[in-house]
C-alpha cells in the first residue's frame, strides 16, 4: 500500500530538483543535495540521521565511481594529445573509402568515445567531416551524424564511460556485463540512428562546411592504429574476462579458484583502468619524445572536467540512499510488483522526463538511477541490472533540444538552424534512444 507522505516526499522533492535547475539555474549538484533534505524532512526522517544518510550515501557512491571516472579521463587525455583519434578515423576512412564513409565515421565514434569525453572527441575530428564534405560536396549530414550516432552511444552506454560508470554504481550492476550489453545494445542503436537516419537526412537538408574551424594541422607522426586499438581495448577486455570467468558460465573445474581470484583484482576497473594508463604513457608518451612534465600537466588538466561529474553522482547516490533510508524505495518497489509495471518500464519513463526537462543526459541518468536503486529486490540478478542500467542509458538520451548544451555544440560546429538542428541531431537522439530500449526489451527476453 502507498504511503501519501513518502509519495509526496518523492515528488515535492523532484519538482524542487527542477524547478532549482531550470528556473534558479543552482547547479545540479547542490540542488540534488537540496531535493535529498528536502525528501528526509518531508518523509519525517530525524534530522541528524538525514546529515548521516547525506554522507553514507556520497561515501558509498565516490569510494568507486571518483576513480573509474578519474583514471578513465587521464586515459583519454593521453589518446587525444597523442593524435590517436585522429589516426584511427583516417585509417577507417581510408579502409572503407569515400562511399562508405559514413560507416567508418559511425565506428570512429563509437571507439573514441570509449576513452574520450563526447565533446571533446566530436571537436576533435570535426575537421575530418568538413574536409569529406568539401571534396565530394554531400551534405555534411552525411558524415556528421554517423559521427555524432557512434560518439553519442559509447558515451551513454559503454563504460568506461562517467555515464555508465555512475549509473552501475548507484545500482551495483557489474560493469562487465554493462560494456557486453552495452555494445550489443549499441550496435543498432548506432547503425539505425547513424548511416541509415543520416542518409535520409542527407537528402532532405543539405549543409555545407562551415568556416568555423581551420582544418586540423597535420601531426607529424600519427601513433599505429593497432596499438591505438589496442591501447583502448586492455581495460574493456580485463574487466569483461573477470566478469565472465567468475559467473556461472565456468565452473571451478575449468579456471581454477586462484586464477580467478587473480583476475578479480586484474580485471577490476581499478586495475585495469590503471595498467591501461600506465602502458598508454609509456607507449603514446614516452617511447614518442613526450616529456614526464608534459603527461603530468595532461593528466591533471583531464581532472578538470571530471570534477563535476564525480560531484553530481555523489549527489544522486546522496539522493539514492534518501530514498532507500525512508522506506520510499521498498513502498515503490511492492507497489509496481503489486500492478505489474515494468521497471524497466519505470526507469525508461523517469529518465526521458528528467532529459526533456532540464536537458543534461548525465543529470537524467544520475536522478534515474537514484530513484530506481531502491525499487531492486535482493534477488535481482546481474544481468538484469545491467540491462536495467542500458535502459535509463537510452531514455536519458532522448530529445535532445535547446536546454542541452550538446544540442548547441552540433549546431554550432555543422552550421545549422535551429529547425535544421531539430530535424537532425534531435531525431537521431531519439532514434537512438527508443532502438537502445527496444534492443535491452528483447535482450532481457533471452537472458
């Protein structure tokens, strides 16, 4: 039976969370703070347990997701000061040539992003989709939207990627599983959103390149591909080999106890983010003439952006444990069980309302996942959570419009209208997003 009080709590303490963020323009860090107070006093919590569900539920939450998301960025800072994103898209471009251009570009995103933060990558490699465009005179929709498609699905839904990583945590989903279903899930979401839509676009709304960047200025020496690849595949393969060898999938007789107990360290996101950085220092830094005090002010200069982040998941694992120290959580959860919702329904619904109204994907994600953490019954399996995590992945990216800063970015850097911006990048968005929700639906029927 529902408690009108927790109810009232819950939702008082959303609107109070929009209404800081949209019309008081607080930043979403202090206005989760707010909302989690907010829902405590409401609920009749004892004020110096609301201060200690604060701390638990920040401690909680940072003690994993500050260094995955700390380690994950010093990574990508190495990769693109190397000018490694660079060589692999020309490398695809060059592999797949002009006419299927837009598939190489759709696959340069969707590898980059692994490591690089979506606007920095979409910078990055910008000047590749103008000079394509200039010297076969399509419409830069063409390549931009594959591009964008391929950025915009790692960056949500393949950690380790802030996104996923946070969003796994506040749930305690395996990020092994995560990245698998990540990439199954993000393949069509990808191909359907990218090639495919672009192609149609392409048709109906021609743009030019802009002026608005010079065209990149040739790196003297580009780093292999294959290392670059293999650089950005050590951390993803590490933790999806510990996930998989310590299920049930294999038994004790086929890896033995100790090996296992191995590779549970080695493959822990920790770890492997950490022997990923190491061997990208020395091999895209190092062993190529880059000074020690040059990586140290890369790195640290990657902290910058990951600040906020770490900030804002903390504050929805604060906005988490409110929920679950209430007893709003377990009310919510008996009651869906009782009417036969979805969770997965649920989360998918929280997370396209909280994107469509104060735009940021990463916000959505984080309110998602702390609203929908404590709905999950001890018994929930791996698997589930993990798909669960996809879900709010895919409706946190929705309908990208003007209150996202993305939205902004791709218009301004393709040179297009407000309309033309609408019609493109925000359809593809969510294209994207109800492909990744269908795709997680039938995953879940077979798992």
């Amino acid at each position: 039976m529902l408690d009108s009080n927790l109810i009232f709590a819950v939702i008082l303490g959303i609107i109070v969370l929009l209404v800081l963020i949209l019309k008081f323009k607080i930043q979403a860090f202090i206005a989760l703070l707010i909302a989690s107070i907010l829902v405590g006093i409401i609920s009749g919590m004892n004020p110096v347990d609301i201060i200690k569900t604060m701390q638990d539920g920040m401690g909680n939450t940072l003690g994993f997701v500050a260094v995955v998301v700390g380690l994950g960025a010093m990574f990508g800072a190495i990769l693109e000061y190397s000018g490694g994103a660079e060589a692999l898209a020309r490398y695809l471009l060059s592999k797949f040539g002009e006419k299927n251009a837009s598939w190489a570009l759709m696959l340069t995103g969707f590898f980059i992003a692994i490591p690089v933060f979506f606007d920095v990558a979409f910078i990055i490699l910008v000047p590749l989709i103008y000079s394509l465009q200039r010297k076969t005179k399509k419409s830069l929709l063409l390549y931009g939207i594959p591009l964008l498609a391929g950025l915009a699905i790692t960056h949500s839904f393949i950690p380790p990627t802030p996104g996923p990583v946070a969003v796994a945590d506040i749930l305690k989903a395996d990020l092994g599983w995560v990245i698998l279903f990540g990439f199954i899930a993000g393949v069509p979401a990808a191909i359907i959103s990218g090639p495919l839509f672009a192609k149609y676009i392409g048709n109906k709304i021609h743009v030019k390149a802009p002026d608005l960047l010079k065209e990149s200025s040739e790196v003297s020496s580009y780093p292999s591909v294959g290392l670059i690849i293999g650089i950005i595949g050590i951390p993803i393969v590490l933790i999806v080999l510990n996930t998989v060898l310590n299920s049930s999938l294999f038994s004790e007789s086929l890896v033995s106890e100790d090996i296992k107990k191995w590779l549970q360290m080695i493959g822990h996101p920790f770890s492997a983010l950490i022997i990923a950085n190491l061997i990208a220092m020395y091999l895209l830094g190092i062993r190529r003439g880059v000074s020690g005090q040059s990586l140290l002010n890369i790195t640290t200069k990657s902290m910058e952006p990951a600040g906020i982040i770490i900030l804002l998941t903390g504050a929805g694992g604060v906005f988490k444990q409110m929920l679950v120290n209430t007893g709003v959580g377990e009310m919510m959860a008996n009651y869906f069980t009782d009417v036969g919702v979805s969770v997965f329904v649920f989360a998918f619904v929280v997370a396209v309302l909280v994107r469509v109204l104060q735009g940021s994907a990463t916000v959505a994600m984080i309110t998602a996942a702390g609203i929908c953490a404590p709905l999950l019954s001890v018994n929930v399996s791996e698997v589930d959570k993990a798909l669960l995590v996809i879900v709010i992945a895919s409706g946190a990216s929705i309908l990208s419009h003007v209150n996202d800063s993305g939205f902004w970015l791709v218009s301004k850097y393709l040179g297009l209208t407000e309309k033309q911006t609408f019609k493109s990048w925000t359809v593809m968005t969510t294209l994207l997003a109800l492909v990744g929700f269908v795709t997680v639906n039938v995953i879940s029927i077979f798992v």
